[in-house]
C-alpha cells in the first residue's frame, strides 16, 4: 500500500505541488516587489497620495467658502 501512495505521489502530486509552489512564488513576488516596487508599495503610496489630495480639496473648499462669506459679508455691511 505505502509503494502505491509513493507512486502516485511521484505520478500526480509531486508536479503539482511544484506548479502551486511556482504560482505562490509568483504571488509572493508581485506582493512584496522583490527589488522593484510591489502591489503592496504601490497600494501605500495611493493611500497616500489620496490622503493629500483630500486634505488638499477640504483646503480649497475652506478657502472658497471663507471667500464667499467675506464677499457676502462685504456686501451687505458695505465695507
């Protein structure tokens, strides 16, 4: 029995245990960069560009509506 199961492990398991092995390499490349930025570097870095361009937009709103207010403001008060 246990030289039927080493058969068939050499057989049909063996290959592929060895192309899932390649497959997660592959992954695990494209995660983690392997010298060249990775999904996982790029993904940080579009955090944080999305970060500074919120931060960015609530700016300008600020500045539009302080504006807005001021022009209003001399408007009906006349100075």
């Amino acid at each position: 029995m246990s030289d039927e199961c080493d058969d068939r492990y050499d057989d049909v398991c063996k290959g592929e245990f060895a192309g899932i092995h390649r497959k997660l390499d592959v992954m695990d490349e494209a995660i983690r960069g392997n010298g060249k930025p990775g999904i996982q570097l790029r993904l940080d870095r579009l955090e944080s560009s999305e970060r500074s361009r919120s931060r960015l937009l609530w700016l300008i709103a600020g500045s539009a509506v302080t504006m807005a207010v001021r022009a209003v403001w001399q408007m009906v008060c006349g100075g």
